[in-house]
C-alpha cells in the first residue's frame, strides 16, 4: 500500500461522519493526482502533491471548534499542526511533513506560487470549489486567467465549466 493510500484511510477516519469534506477531499486528491501526473512531476513532488490535497481541509474541524469559523484564513492557520499529528502517527518522514504542512497553510494563497505543487493544489481545489460555492462563468474566467498556470488545470477546467 503506497503512502498515499495511507494518508487517505485516516483522512476518512479524521473526517467520519463529514460525507461532504470526505468527498471533497477525494476530488480534490484525484484532479491534484490527475494535473501533476500530467505535468510531469517528480516522484517524490508527486506524492507530497498527494498527501497535501488528501489533508489540505483538515484545519477546518479545529477552526470551527475554535474561531466558529471554516474560513479559508482559520483552515491555514489551524491545518499545519493537525496534519503534522496525522502525518507523525503514520511514520512520514519530517521533510514530507514540512512541506506538506507548508502547503496546507497556503492552500488559499494564489498569489507569489512558485513551486508547482503549490500550483496545483491551488488548481484542484478551485476546480472542485468552483462547483461546490455554485461560482458564475465570469468568476471562473477571472480566476483561470488570474490562477491558473498549468496546461492540465486549464484544460480540465475549460472542459469541466465549457470555457
């Protein structure tokens, strides 16, 4: 069993109950998987790029616990520290972890993205999150041409809202 797969298992028990963040979890990990595999990335890009979009919403239990809020601002602030637990208990190495964490915390960030995990976690949450806050076409658009940087996202995304 490859260590995505692990991620994910305790993503659904972290999540239980919570149908709606388990399936958007899923869609976001499987367009991530799709854009980066199509992109090219490396191995070890890949699977970080894998393990962030499976925990990238876990901040949004603490958040709503604590600031009675799921913002995008409380997601990134709380998310890092509960992934690092999630991640130490099944025996991911530290560097892993780091970046992951660096990712969650900057999952609603789309400006300064330099790196193409980064880029990519953008993109599929967008793709999933344009669908699920019922975005207009001009919102989308804006965001595509503001956003979006990749030639798999693009695609999918002209495909999925018929851009």
């Amino acid at each position: 069993m490859n260590r995505s797969t692990r991620v994910m298992e305790a993503m659904v028990r972290y999540f239980e109950g919570d149908v709606k963040r388990i399936n958007h979890l899923l869609k976001v990990y499987g367009f991530a998987k799709t854009i980066g595999e199509l992109e090219g990335l490396d191995e070890k890009t890949q699977e970080i790029l894998e393990m962030a979009s499976i925990t990238h919403d876990i901040g949004i239990k603490i958040s709503e616990k604590k600031h009675h809020s799921a913002s995008g601002y409380y997601q990134q602030m709380e998310g890092p520290n509960e992934a690092k637990i999630l991640l130490e208990g099944l025996e991911i190495e530290k560097e892993t972890i780091e970046r992951v964490c660096w990712l969650i915390a900057h999952h609603h960030t789309y400006h300064n993205i330099e790196q193409m995990d980064h880029q990519i976690l953008v993109e599929a949450d967008f793709l999933v999150n344009a669908w699920e806050d019922s975005m207009d076409k001009t919102a989308i658009i804006s965001v595509r041409t503001k956003v979006f940087r990749t030639e798999a996202g693009k695609s999918m995304l002209d495909s999925i809202y018929r851009l």
